[in-house]
C-alpha cells in the first residue's frame, strides 16, 4: 500500500512544484500597492500611456532588430562543430 501512495504522491509533488511557481510570480502582477488597482495605478490613463509607451518601444526595437539572423553575432558566424 505504501508503494502505491509513494508512485501518486511522486508525480503530485512535482506537478505542484512547477504550478505553483508560475502561480505565485503571476500574482506579482496584480499586486494593486494599496490603490486597489493593478500594478499600482489608480488612473487609467496612466496605465494606458504605459503600455503604449511599452509598445512602442517594442515595434521600434523590433523595427530594427526584427529580422535579424539569430545565426550570427557580433563576431561572426557561430561555430557549432565544437572546435
């Protein structure tokens, strides 16, 4: 009998060990600092001009570096022979 908790509890454990990490750190998210609201702003324009402010730089960032080849870097092609 014993066995047999130890077989279910195994695979338990580990899918809790990874749910709950991901769980908590998206709970980090909605933290509301006392504002009652997420990510602490209690304007929503405010929370508004953050994410297009955030945007924007994205599509800037990826404007430039978007289709870049991943195979090269700053020194040249990547060796992946190992020698």
């Amino acid at each position: 009998m014993a066995a047999e908790n130890n077989s279910v509890a195994k695979p338990a454990m580990a899918a809790m060990a990874g749910f709950l990490p991901a769980m908590l750190a998206s709970t980090a998210a909605m933290a509301t600092d006392g504002t009652n609201e997420w990510f602490g702003v209690d304007d929503i324009r405010l929370l508004a001009v953050l994410f297009v402010g955030h945007w924007a730089i994205l599509s800037l960032w990826l404007g430039a570096y978007g289709d870049t080849d991943e195979d090269e870097d700053f020194f040249g092609p990547i060796d992946y022979t190992g020698r």
